[in-house]
C-alpha cells in the first residue's frame, strides 16, 4: 500500500527505530511512547486491522505474540509485567490502518486504560 506509513517503514522509505526484525514482522519503537518500554509490532505485509483476519493470515497473530515475549524478555520487562495492546477502528484508537501491536511495559499499567 502505497500510502501506509508503516508500509513506507517496512520498505524502507522512511525511518523507523528497528529493535526486532525477521521475515514476518517488524518491531520499531514507538515515537511518542507511553512507556519507558513502548515498541511497536507490525506485520511486513498490509494488514488494515485485526478484522482483516481471517484464515489465510491468522499465523500472523500467534508469531506477533511470539516476538512480544521475546522483546519483553530482552528488555526485561518479562519479570513484573508488560501490556500488549491492539486498537482496532477509529473508535477503538487505531490512528494508522496497519495491523500493529504496542508491547508497554518498564511502569505500573492502570486500569482502566482509557
């Protein structure tokens, strides 16, 4: 898609702070972060949001989590808790129709979350 601009993160056509990469997926950190720890996990290829789910791309979900547990563990995080967080919609908070994940984590999370 040529107007996503996670998409223009994933082909590098603009810059995005990369701490994970793989064939499936990126993680970037995220530029307004929430928390000392705020990365975010996207699939390389479009994906508008969660409701784009269905049985040709639903192994996505499962590796997305995968690679949260293996960030959370790394930046140590993994011990006293982390959050993963999807918004879906413009209700829902989603601000860029690309699949994405947020893993938080490095302070207290309160609930409700807002």
């Amino acid at each position: 898609m040529t107007d996503c601009i996670f998409c223009k993160i994933v082909n590098g056509e603009i810059p995005g702070d990369r701490v994970y990469e793989d064939d499936r997926v990126i993680a970037i950190n995220d530029i307004n972060p929430q928390a000392p720890v705020h990365i975010l996990i996207l699939p390389k290829s479009h994906i508008k949001s969660v409701m784009e789910i269905d049985s040709d791309n639903e192994d996505i979900l499962s590796h997305i989590f995968k690679v949260a547990c293996r960030l959370a563990a790394e930046k140590g995080i993994d011990r006293k808790g982390f959050r993963i967080v999807n918004n879906c919609g413009e209700e829902g908070g989603q601000t860029v129709d690309h699949l994405h994940f947020h893993l938080l984590g490095g302070r207290f999370m309160e609930w409700p979350p807002g």
